[in-house]
C-alpha cells in the first residue's frame, strides 16, 4: 500500500451515472493500491439542513450506491462521519487555528451562501474546516478530489501546517490531491450543454443507478439527437452526439477518440440501441445489488456499524495524541 486515501460524499437521494463516472467507480479501483477509508458526510449535509427522515434514508441510499459499485468492506472502511467524534472534536481544535480571512476565500461559501451571507449559518463557513478535520483525523495522504474540492483541499493542507507550527512539528502530513486521469463528465439526457443533474425535474434526463434494463433502454432511446448523419465529437456543435460517445467510452473503457472514429457512419437509433446494451450490461448488476441492498437495510446499517468502529480504532490514537500536543490534561497523563 503506498498511502492512505480518504473521501467523503454527501448523502443526497438520487445518484446517477455522472456520479458513478465522475467519483465512485474511481473509489473503487483505489482499493487495489491504497488504505481506503471512505466516508459518508453527514455532518456536511447538516449545513442545508434536511429532514430527519431524509437524512436517514439517503445516507443508506449513498451506502447502498458505494457498496454496489464494489466498495469492498473487508478492505476499506466505509461508515458515517457522525457516528465517529473524532470529526467534530478536531474541527474544533482547526478552528482554532484557522485565520478567518482563509474561510472568507472559499469560493464555494459565496456561492453556497449567495447574497444573504447575514443569514447563512456558521456550519456553512466552517464547511471546510470540518473537511480537513475529516481528512487528518486518519492522517490521510491522498484524497481524490473534482474540481470543485481542489480549494478546500488546498486549504486542508493549510491548516496542517498552521497547526503544525503551531503544536505539532510534522504530526499532520499534508494531503495530496489525486486527479485521476480525465474526469469524465457526463451530460444530461434531453440536453448536451448541461450537466446531468439530481435536481434536473425530468427524470429522462438522467441515468439513475437504481434504473433497470428497461429504462436505461428506454431514457437512450429517447435522448436527444441531432439531424447531422452518424456519429462525430464536436461538443460546441454536437453537444449530444459529443455526451452519448462520451458515455460509450466510459463505460466501455476505451478513448472516447476510438469509439467516435468507429461510429462515424453509424445512425443514432442503432447507435443508442448498442449504447443501451453496453449500459445494461456494465450498470445492470449494480442496479439490481443496490435494490437489494435497499430493500435490506439492516445490512447496510450493520456493514456502517463495523466500518465505523473501525474509523474510531484509526483515530482514537492520533486524537489521544493531538490533546496532549495542544496541552488538555487528558487521565492518559496521570
Ligand atoms: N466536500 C466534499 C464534496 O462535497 C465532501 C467531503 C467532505 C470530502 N469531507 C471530505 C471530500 C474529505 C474529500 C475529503 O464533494
């Protein structure tokens, strides 16, 4: 193993292909070279507070989606960020150390909290603060991140280092992020030019990952298309074409220029007729495990019991040390 990988998601209803292109399936292969500790951020979700009875079934439905998709639980540790305290207790101590002036960069804040900052709870603001204590609390060094978390991750490392300085010469590594090969970004169904979306109000706009053999089929088939004949990469142009080759590639595991080149003179409807088949067949078992899974959740929620009592057993001893580097009278000091 050459380190320790630690992720986060947030439990929302709804995941879908993009999802699983864009984030799970890379979790998956992790394992074979690294630690993995994988954690669903409950914690997080509270800062746009939920419904209880929500917060409840989607942080089984993220479970579910993780486990189907082939997070092995004999090798990596999935669990729920509340039931470990070593997250909210080191947030704390980070607070302490965390200028103000570094949160009030964070670009996803100012968007999170639009114009009504006034209003916005200060759960919002620590958001990132709480994301680095997720990650050192294991003394992580890898986090796979999008786009969209490089400035927190940035700011993880930041906040290593000041608490470093300030209590602890190298305790914390500094974590690296891991960019894995080119994101694969997936467009939604009945539009090229916008993402596929949980929030999109058609549902034919996106593959979910409960859907069976027989709306994956139908949500392709009715896809938006161009009249341009066969098939050719031009996202500016093509922004449909460009989406259900993207789609093929991915799942297909072959350089989306390939896959275009072999098409170039195929129709859409067969087209989406074969890109239906190669969905079916690369999503359809994990589908079916992940309905299973739902139905049952009792092993789910024992599968989160143990994973969490193995987070605890990796963070118990760092925090037992960071209180005593920070000077807490702990019964450890007799
Ligand atoms: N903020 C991340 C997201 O929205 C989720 C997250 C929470 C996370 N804690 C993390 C990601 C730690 C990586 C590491 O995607």
């Amino acid at each position: 193993m050459t380190g320790r990988i630690f992720s986060g998601v947030q439990p929302t209803h709804g995941l879908h292909l993009g999802n699983y292109l864009g984030a799970i399936r890379n979790w998956v292969t992790l394992q074979d070279e690294y630690d993995c500790i994988y954690c669903i951020v409950d914690l997080h979700a509270l800062t746009q507070m939920q419904d209880p009875e929500a917060m409840r079934a989607n942080t089984r439905e993220v479970a579910a989606a993780l486990l189907a998709a082939g997070i092995d639980p004999a090798r990596s540790i999935l669990f729920v960020q509340s039931n470990v305290q070593a997250h909210t207790e080191l947030c704390w101590f980070f607070n302490c150390v965390t200028p103000m002036g570094w949160l009030n960069r964070m670009t996803q804040f100012k968007e999170k909290a639009g114009k009504n900052r006034e209003n916005a709870p200060v759960g919002l603001f620590d958001y990132p603060v709480l994301q680095a204590a997720d990650i050192l609390a294991y003394k992580a060094t890898h986090v796979p991140v999008g786009e969209d978390q490089k400035q927190h991750l940035e700011l993880s490392r930041d906040i290593a280092g000041a608490f470093n300085r300030k209590f602890a010469d190298g305790f914390f590594p500094l974590p690296e992020p891991l960019i894995l090969g080119e994101a694969t970004r997936v467009m939604s169904l009945r539009d090229g030019t916008k993402k596929m979306s949980k929030s999109d109000p058609s549902d034919m706009s996106r593959l979910n990952l409960t859907d069976g053999p027989d709306a994956i089929a139908l949500k392709l088939q009715k896809a938006k298309s161009d009249s341009i004949d066969g098939l050719s990469l031009d996202a500016e142009q093509r922004p449909e074409a460009t989406n259900l080759l993207t789609i093929y590639a991915a799942l297909a595991e072959r350089p989306v220029a390939d896959v275009a080149a072999a098409h170039a003179g195929t129709q859409f409807s067969s087209f989406k007729r074969q890109l239906a088949d190669l969905a079916v067949e690369r999503l359809g078992a994990m589908a079916a495990e992940m309905r299973r899974l739902l139905a049952d959740p009792g092993q789910i929620d024992a599968v989160l019991a143990d994973g969490a009592e193995r987070a605890r057993a990796v963070t118990e001893p760092i925090m037992d040390e960071v209180r005593e580097r920070i000077g807490f009278l702990t019964p450890r000091c007799g």
